[in-house]
C-alpha cells in the first residue's frame, strides 16, 4: 500500500506531549497500536510537513474544479 492508496482501513490518532518531554503520536488500529515518540523538534518538522501537504492538496483541489 502506497500514499495514494485508498484503504477501508479505520484507524485512530491520538497526539500529546509524553512526561519525558516528549510527542507522542498514538495510531491504533483494530487490535495494532503504534505508539511514535519525537522530540519537540521533530514533532515540530511534522507539523510542518501536515502544514504543507494541506496546502498542496487544498491547490490540487481547486485545479480539478
């Protein structure tokens, strides 16, 4: 399964700062859980690359109208 695969699978997630000082992303499907620790910084380059990949696919959008 690619990115630009659809799937019929539901998932959950989850997104909070850890008592180590940390991010944890929390992704659980069925019975599979991923827990995904960052630092503040990574998790801070991740909410960039969601940031940019909204707006790309938001201008993506509006061409196909």
């Amino acid at each position: 399964m690619g990115i630009n695969s659809q799937s019929d699978i539901i998932a959950d997630i989850q997104i909070a700062p850890t008592s180590e000082g940390g991010v944890r992303i929390f992704v659980s499907a069925g019975k599979t859980e991923i827990p995904m620790d960052f630092s503040p910084d990574e998790a801070r380059e991740i909410a960039e690359e969601l940031v940019a990949a909204a707006s790309h696919a938001e201008k993506s959008a509006k061409k196909e109208r």
